[in-house]
C-alpha cells in the first residue's frame, strides 16, 4: 500500500493521512509514504519512532523521498503508559484520584508524566453526595434572572418606618448572603476536579448568592435611603462560619444549621414582607437556599455512613461555635425589631404583641427545623434538642 503526500509536509498535517492509511492497512503488510517534502524522510522516522513502529528510507533523493513503515505490534508509547481517569459517569466514582488527574478530563486516558496539582478536598467521601448531579441540574434549570424575576416597579405604599424595617432586614441579609458566597467559593477550587458535579454545584451556589446579594441590596435601596446597621455581633457570627477550615464541619455549621435557618427567615418574609418586592426576593431566594441545605444535609448523610464517628466531631463544632460566640451579643436587636414591626402590620399594642408572637414563633420553628435535620444526621432526639439550641442567636 502507498499513499503520496505531494507537497505536504507531516509538520503541516501530514500526519493525519498517514495514520489515517496506518489503520486501514492490512495485517502483515507495509505502508509507503512519499512526498516533495526536503524533510520527510527525516519527519517520518521522528513519528514512527514515538509510536513504535518500524520505519526503512527507500529512497531519500530529492526532489521526492519514500519511507516504508512496518507498524508496531500495539498502540503509540503514549497511550500504553496512559490510565483512564475512571468512568466519565459519577457512578462508581475511585476514594481518592490521583493528583495527576487534576486537569484532565474526568473519563480522558491521561498521558503519564505531567503536573501533578494539589488537591486539598481529593477524597471521595470529604465532599459527595450521591444527590450532587441531581442537585446540579435542578440548579441551572432553576437560574432566574434578577432584571426581570422581580417586580422591581411595584410602588412602595407603606410607611417610612416599615420601610426602615424592611432596609434594616435587607441590609442583615447582604451580610449573611456575602459570607455564604466566598465560603462555598474559597472550597471551591480546593475540589479535585475529578469530583466535577461537586465544583459545578458548588459554582452555580456561588452564583446564586450572588444574585442573593444584589437583589437584597437593590430591594433597600429601591426607596433611595442609606443601608441599615450592621453589628459586631452579627459579623462575629459570620466570621466563625468564614474561619471555618473542614469542608464537612461547614457544610454543618454554614448549610444545614446556618442556610436551614434561614429558610424560615425567608419564609417569615415571604409571609409577612410589606410589599410585593420584598416577598418576591424572599421567595426567589427561599428557593435556591433549599438546594443549599439539601447539598449540605446529603454531604454529610453520606460521609457519616461511611464515618459514623464524625458525629463526634460535629458535635464539638457546634459546642466550640457556640463557646466562641458566648460573649457576643448574638441577632442584632434591630433587626429583631424589624421583624416584628413586618409581622405586626399595624401601629397599636395588639398589632405588635402578634407580630413579637409571630416572631418567638419564628425563632421555636428555626429551633425545631435545626432538630430535625440533626436528628436525620443521626443524633439521638434530646442531644439534637439540645445542639440545635447552641446554634447562633444571629440565625446564620
Ligand atoms: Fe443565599
Ligand atoms: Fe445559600
């Protein structure tokens, strides 16, 4: 068999038309290549020597050379010294892949040699859950767009001291919203890539916090007046969930304690908000918030079965939040107020004695929702009681 390149040099692709003749070759038989090229000879030998087979120059006369190749008995050195980066499937996924497969693609056959980056989070059970690729596409087939998913141009009816509630409420949450989007992003990219679902979940949480962020922010400042107060307690708080080092202990403290929380926050205001912008936000938000709990909850779901005595350790990180925050003040007490302000909805002693119920009630549903989810993570009934009490008075 021949094939004839012309003028076509194999550093200009001529290489694919050998290959290409390589594969439909005969067993048994050999292959000639000849071209104008002044280095094909020389080109060819190269090639054929990297992937192990056999190359004769029959004739290396300018203005036209010939090579005859005898095809190797397998695949191109590279390839054999390669490994496949596991299934692209996440079903099956390896305990701990190696460092080498970090920049490929997860499934690629991934040439030996290279750089080998370091991964902090490379072991299966620091950061699965067998929901992630569920979760993953039910959260990019729930993305709304803040320019349009809110009624920004509803008017605002109420009055100057509701609205102050409403911007002292908002301005607590830009905080809470800030911290839970650069603790899921500082992780991020300490995910060995390998576990893909896990960084594309943990990407599209990031993004929803942000979107969090700019729709509390514009929702206080749709009436043009200043941001409310924020409190050293209140940041604090935050800042022990910032500090936070082990994946899986924030998963606990930030998502299912702190984001759990905050579930009946948001839906005290989808409830009680004054306005259509404000319940709008809330519930836009309430939404995405779900997905992050339920990340955390499965997270730790599946790490305990495989490591029943973490428990102990979440045990201790809620003692040792709880210990660190004991001298703090905890929720700041405007935003308290705030809140029973919306949920009273009137001026008179009756008003707010129902909105201060409303909001004791809120605070027992935030305890009893913490319990619960402690509960299913597998604390006996009485210590999750007692633990979902240490929680931070600041809700997040
Ligand atoms: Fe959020
Ligand atoms: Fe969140």
């Amino acid at each position: 068999m021949r094939i004839d390149l012309d003028d076509l040099g194999l550093d200009r692709g001529g290489h694919l038309l050998v290959a290409h003749a390589l594969r439909t070759l005969p067993p048994g038989e050999s292959l000639e290549v000849s071209g104008r090229d002044p280095n094909l000879a020389l080109h060819v030998q190269t090639w054929c020597r990297a992937r192990g087979h056999g190359c004769t120059v029959v004739d290396e006369g300018a203005p036209r050379g010939t090579v005859a190749i005898v095809p190797g008995p397998g695949t191109d050195a590279r390839v054999r010294a390669a490994t496949r980066a596991g299934a692209i499937s996440p079903v099956g996924l390896v305990e701990r892949p190696p460092a080498e497969w970090g920049l490929a693609a997860r499934g690629a056959l991934v040439e030996a040699g290279g750089p080998a980056p370091r991964f902090a989070l490379d072991q299966r059970d620091q950061v699965w859950a067998d929901l992630v690729p569920q979760l993953y596409a039910q959260a990019t087939a729930a993305q709304w767009d803040p320019a349009t998913a809110v009624p920004w141009d509803t008017p605002i009816e109420h009055s100057d001291e509701v609205e102050d509630a409403v911007v002292q409420v908002m301005t607590y949450l830009v905080e809470n919203e800030q911290v839970a989007l650069v603790v899921p992003a500082r992780f991020l990219g300490n995910v060995h890539p390998y576990f893909r679902e896990v960084v594309q979940l943990l990407a599209v949480q990031v993004a929803d916090e942000a979107r969090h962020v700019e729709v509390f922010t514009r929702r206080a400042r749709l009436t043009g007046g200043e941001l409310g107060l924020s409190t050293v307690g209140g940041r604090a708080s935050l800042a022990t969930l910032f500090d936070e080092p082990d994946f899986s202990v924030s998963a606990l403290l930030l998502s299912v304690l702190g984001e759990g929380t905050f579930l009946d926050l948001l839906s005290f205001l989808v409830t009680y908000g004054p306005d259509a912008v404000t319940r709008s936000v809330a519930r836009l938000a309430l939404g995405d918030e779900a997905r992050h709990v339920a990340f955390g909850q499965a997270h730790l779901e599946h790490r305990l079965a495989a490591e029943p005595e973490l428990l102990g350790t979440l045990r201790s990180a809620i003692q040792r939040r709880h210990d660190a925050l004991r001298d703090t003040s905890g929720l700041n007490e405007l935003v308290f107020d705030a809140l029973v302000v919306l949920a009273a909805g009137a001026w008179s002693p009756e008003a707010i004695a129902r909105g201060h119920e409303r909001v004791i009630g809120l605070q027992r549903d935030m305890a009893e929702g913490r319990m619960r989810r402690l509960t299913r993570l597998g604390f006996p009934t009485e210590e999750a009681k007692a633990l979902a009490a240490l929680h931070t008075r600041n809700f997040m």
